[in-house]
C-alpha cells in the first residue's frame, strides 16, 4: 500500500488573484500558495504583494508583519489537514480501524505534498505555533483523531483513554511523517512502504494502549 503523494488535496488554494474587497483574502491566498511551493523562510509581505497583484503599501490595512500573516496560512493548513483527515475516514466508515489508519495515510502524505506548510505548522517558527487562532485550529485537527478513536472503542468494546491513544497515534505518524520529508528512510531502510508500515502499527498501538 502505497502513499498517493502526487495528488494534491482538494482544500489546495490556487494561485490568488486580487478583487476589489477580498483584499485580505487574497493576501493569505498568495503567502499560502508561496509557502507551498517555496517554504515559510523564504516569504515576505513583498512576495504575498507580488503574487496577489497589488502594492507593497496594501498588506498593512490587514496584517501588522509578515508573522501576523503567516499564522493565517497556519490555520489554513490546519484546515487543511483536517479535511484530508475526513476524506480518509469518509472512505471507510466513521469510527472503523481503516478509517484510522488512512488519516495517518493522508497526514503523510500531506507533509510531502506541502513540506513548506508542514514545517511552517509544527514549529518552525514557535511565535506562531501559539497564536491562539492556530493553537485551536490545530486542537480541533488532533480533536478529529480523538473523535474516531472514541467511536472505534465504542464500537469493539474498548476500554480505552482515547486522547492516549491518539497521541501515540500522531506521535508515530508524524514521526514518520518527518522522517520522510527529510530523507532519513532513504538512508537506513531505502524502498520502506510508509503507508504499508502505518497500516501495521496502527491496530498495534491501539492495542498496546491503555
């Protein structure tokens, strides 16, 4: 089972183009385009104006600094995520261990398909990591995970604390989604099948919770 990293997820922006009143909107729509294709580091408010068209003067109406507009493109990824996390579990059934297992699918495949945004959203840069739009935005992404472990366990008897299980669920997956983006497999276990390995320590570690 492999990861479909070429398809870019539905909630993927577009390249923004600036009308009269969306002036906000398509200034998060260009950074966030910008910071797809070329990474948080790299952006200024200059490049956001340049993509959307307009003057350098016009990002002040709206944003203080380039860390005011970014935390924008942050929540936006989060959401995102989130989406991609419900295409996965609309595939399978709420609730079920396949569904599960293709939303630690989909975040991986989400962090090589937005590297820039991925770094960008967990921790690249800590002021925005918590902006507090950003911290529940990215609560309610994990939350969506608690949520369909809760409704696996009810479903098959489990007694479980589904916010345990849960976080030894992302903290493999993202682990695994890093170890990716940076090219570490490549190294010590070359042509390793990431959503094979997901798909087998998934059931595993929601065993081993408690």
């Amino acid at each position: 089972m492999t990861l479909d990293t070429k398809t870019e997820n539905a909630a993927t922006v577009p390249k923004a183009k600036y009308h009269h009143g969306d002036l906000r909107d398509a200034l998060i729509d260009a950074a966030y385009q910008f910071v797809i294709e070329s990474g948080a580091e790299k952006f200024s408010l200059a490049d956001a104006c340049r993509c959307a068209g307009v003057s350098t003067a016009a990002p002040y109406r709206h944003f203080k600094d380039r860390e005011e507009i970014l935390a924008e493109v942050c929540a936006r990824g989060f959401h995102t995520l989130t989406a991609s996390a419900r295409s996965a579990v609309g595939k399978h059934g709420e609730g079920t261990l396949e569904g599960i297992i293709a939303m630690g699918q989909a975040y991986v495949a989400f962090a090589v398909n937005h590297q820039g945004l991925f770094r960008l959203m967990f921790g690249q840069n800590p002021s925005i990591s918590e902006v507090h739009k950003v911290v529940e935005i990215g609560n309610d992404c994990f939350g969506y995970l608690i949520e369909q472990i809760t409704k696996y366990c009810q479903a098959n008897g489990l007694d479980q604390n589904a916010n345990d299980v849960a976080t030894k669920l992302w903290t493999f997956v993202h682990g695994a989604a890093s170890l990716v983006i940076d090219g570490k497999y490549d190294h010590v276990t070359p042509g390793l099948d990431v959503g094979e390995l997901i798909a087998s320590a998934t059931p595993q570690l929601m065993v081993q919770s408690t």
